[in-house]
C-alpha cells in the first residue's frame, strides 16, 4: 500500500462527505475535524491499504499517524478559509 495514496483518498473522502453534510470549511470545528479524519481513515483503510494497517500494532501506530495527519491538513484548510475565504473545489484536479 501506499501512506500517499491513503492520505490522498481520505482527503477526497472528507470533501465528498463535508459536502453531504454541507458543511462549509470555515465553520469546521476542532470536533469535526477529528471526527471526518478519523472517519474517513476508518473507511478509507480497509479497502484501500486491502487491511495491511489492521494487520499488527504497528500498522494501527501508522493509521493514528494517519488521522493525525489528515487532522492536521484540515486545520490548515480551515484556517486559510477563514483568513482567505479559500474554497477548494477539487483534489487531484487534471490539467490540459
């Protein structure tokens, strides 16, 4: 498995899921910020990693890394949307 792809498809996981909710980026609380991150890793993971971080205390230290991580990014989201009025409006979005 690959950490970067897993980072990449918890975030998607998190747009998809904070435009469910309609949830607006500024408004994010510390609560949901923990609560999208450690769901969307919880989803994310055993599909996308075939398990591989259920399989030993290390991989689980990794996937608590992980939702630390996305934890992290998404405190940075919402603080330049507060500051700026950013709104991402895609992941991953192809050019040319």
């Amino acid at each position: 498995f690959a950490m970067g792809d897993t980072y990449c498809e918890a975030l998607k996981w998190i747009t998809k899921e904070r435009l469910r909710q309609q949830l607006s980026w500024i408004r994010l609380t510390t609560h949901q910020i923990k609560q999208l991150a450690r769901l969307a890793v919880e989803q994310i993971v055993p599909v996308f990693s075939h398990q591989i971080l259920l399989s030993s205390a290390r991989y689980r230290y990794i996937q608590r890394k992980l939702i630390r991580i996305v934890e992290r990014t998404m405190t940075a989201l919402t603080q330049h949307a507060n500051v700026s009025h950013f709104k991402p409006i895609a992941f991953e979005a192809s050019f040319g």
